[in-house]
C-alpha cells in the first residue's frame, strides 16, 4: 500500500504546516496594517467608506503613498507565499530528507518577515531585493526537487 | 497505520471540497464582471483591448470607479478566499469536530458571498467592514487550531 | 481502509504535480519580468528603489504602461492559476479517468503560456481572451466534476 505523507505523524509535513499558517498569518496582517494606514491618512478607497471619518466633504484615494505601500507589500506576499506553500504541498509526497525541508521552511518564512520589515521601515535597498530573492530561491529549489521526483 | 484523513469517506473533508469549490467559483466570477463593467463602460486597460468597442480613437483607461471597484472587491477575495482554503488543507488533517468544522466552512463562505453583496451594490458601511471580519475571524480560528495541534 | 490518492504512486497526482510546478514557475517569472521592465525603463514604485538607478532625482511612478502591462498578466495569473490548483487539489481523491483528468491539466497549463505571449507580445484580441477562456472553462470542468462527486 501507498504511504500516507499528509498525516500529524509525519515530521516533515508537521512542520509544514507550522509555517505555512504561520506565512498565511503573517500575510492577513497586511489587510489591518492597510487599514490602519486608511484611517490614519483619512485615505479611502470607496465612497461608502469615507463617512466614516469626521472630515467633511472627504473625497475617495486611491492613490495615498502609505497606503499603497502596505498594498505593494500585500500584494508581493500574495505573488511569493502563495507559491510557496501550493509547491510546499506538492513537496511533502516527494518525501524530502526532514532537515533540508525544515530549513526550506525556517529559511522562507525568515526571508518573508524581513522582506516585510525591509519594505515597511523602509531600509535602503538592496535589503528588501535580498529578502525577496531568500524566498524565490527557496521556493525554487523546492519547485525543482518535485520535478526531479515526478519524472 | 496513519489515517487517512484526505479521502471522499471524510465527511469532514467532503464538506470542505464543497465550500472550497464554491468559494473559488464565486471568486472566479469576479474576472466576468470586470469584464462586464468593462464594455459596459468602454474602459479597456490595453491598447490592444480597446479595438473590441465601437468608439473610435477610444483610449486605454485603468481608472473607471465601477470597473475598479469590481477589481478591488476581486483582489479583496483573493487576499482572504485563498488562505481561507490554504489553512483549510492545513486543519482537514487536524482531525476537528465535524460540526465545528462544518460551521466555520458554512461562516466564511457566507460572510464572502454577502461581503461581495455589500461591495457591488454598495451597502453602507459597516456592512461589508462587518462580512469582511466574520471571514477573517473564521480563517484565524482554524489557523489557532492548526498551530495548537501541531506543537 | 480508505485509498490513498495523494501519492506519488497514482499516476493521476503525479501528473497533476508536474503541471501545478510547471503552473507556479511561469507565473513566478512574472515577478522578474517585471524588475525587468522597470530597470529597463527606469520606472520604480518606491524612492527607496529610485536610488539604484543612474539618473538624477529620478521621480518614483506606478503607470509605467510596459510596467503596468506585466503586472497586469502577473495578476491575472494569479487569479487564474492559483484557484486552478486549488480545485486540482480538490480534483484528485475525486479519483477522475487518469486520461480525462491529464488533458485537463495540459490544457490548461498551454493555455497559461499562450496567455502570456498574447499578453506581452501583444497579440491583436480575440487572441489573449480565448486563451483566457480556455483555462477559465478547463477550470470550472473540474469545479463541476468535484461538486458532483461530492453530493
């Protein structure tokens, strides 16, 4: 019979499972850090939002440079972590040596956090460039092993 | 043996792979009104787009409010819909209460379907302030889940 | 006991990983598509990014139309692919014909690709919307297969 790779009693994907909720909370935090910025710049994107500030007469943004550097980084999360974890998935029955995988994890979810600290501070580039490319080389280097094995 | 918890006999997972597909294909029906909005409006985003309407001398506009607000609802899906699913794969295996399960599968899809109501129509706010963070409460109650049964 | 799906030993999965892989790399070189074009055009969305560049007091700028162009297809691939894989995942313990399920991912996959050449060549429309079409109803097929299985 088939080995079962998707259970709690696998290490490799117990710890997957870790970091990928980990990322994914990680990355619902750009919605409140978004919102935040929104009612700190008075700064909204739709009409129906506007009244709830005091300001009269408020007219809808959708240009504010804060705002839309929360929505940059929420977006590049969404292009990188994404990825990330569908290819984390379809690793996990590849059946990866434990300490490899964990470190493709712990490497990538290090690499997002500080991309996001890298992108919010801001830090003179290439900070943010380096943290971007820990997590693509990564999430590469996991691509190719599931390649390997499935062919 | 481990169990199999990724299988039709689940009921569980059953349960999840229809609220999984049915949130996806009311995502997926936001490129349809985009596109609606679109010839509705002659707003076309590309050069080679705007050739399809019958408006001579026609030009590319990314800034029509109704077309936008469609995309930013669609974006908003994307941003909350994907992990929803993501940490759902994640909490299948988990083994919850079926119910429990049942009903935060039940919230989110609800909480979506009326979030994109409050967004088209538009209601006013709170509404979809309201639907955006049933969804979100939901997709963090499973991600707590997920975190305390793996450590 | 239940069957195991998920495994690399069902032909169906295997082929299934190829494609999801093959899936995420095209749509991942979007990201260096884009730092392309804005060195190549000077165009950088942060002032922090503006300093790599050798041109003085150089203005950051977020409508760059080559910019813009690849962003657009980056997203668009996102909305696309990500529920494509979501539903496939969904798609495999349904235990499809092997056949069936494989010209589902092919299709979809060329679909994809022909997308982005449409997009970046670009190609006169209807080009870029008939393969736009084809991976949307690539993808529902399986959404309709899953919820028939399903109840």
């Amino acid at each position: 019979m088939s080995t079962v790779y998707y259970t709690l009693s696998n290490e490799i994907f117990r710890n997957f499972l870790f970091y990928a909720v980990a990322s994914l909370l990680k990355m619902m935090i750009m919605s409140l850090l978004t919102a935040r910025q929104r009612f700190r710049k008075n700064a909204f994107a739709n009409p129906e939002d506007v009244v709830t500030s005091k300001i009269k007469n408020l007219v809808p943004t959708t240009t504010d440079p804060d705002v839309e550097r929360v929505r940059r980084n929420h977006l590049n999360d969404i292009e990188n972590i994404i990825p990330f974890l569908l290819i984390g998935f379809c690793y996990i029955p590849c059946n990866p040596d434990p300490n490899i995988a964990l470190w493709h994890f712990r490497l990538f979810f290090l690499s997002r956090v500080l991309h996001t600290f890298a992108y919010q501070i801001p830090l003179a580039q290439p900070s943010r460039a380096i943290t971007f490319f820990i997590g693509l080389i990564t999430t590469v280097s996991m691509a190719i092993q599931v390649l390997i094995r499935v062919y």
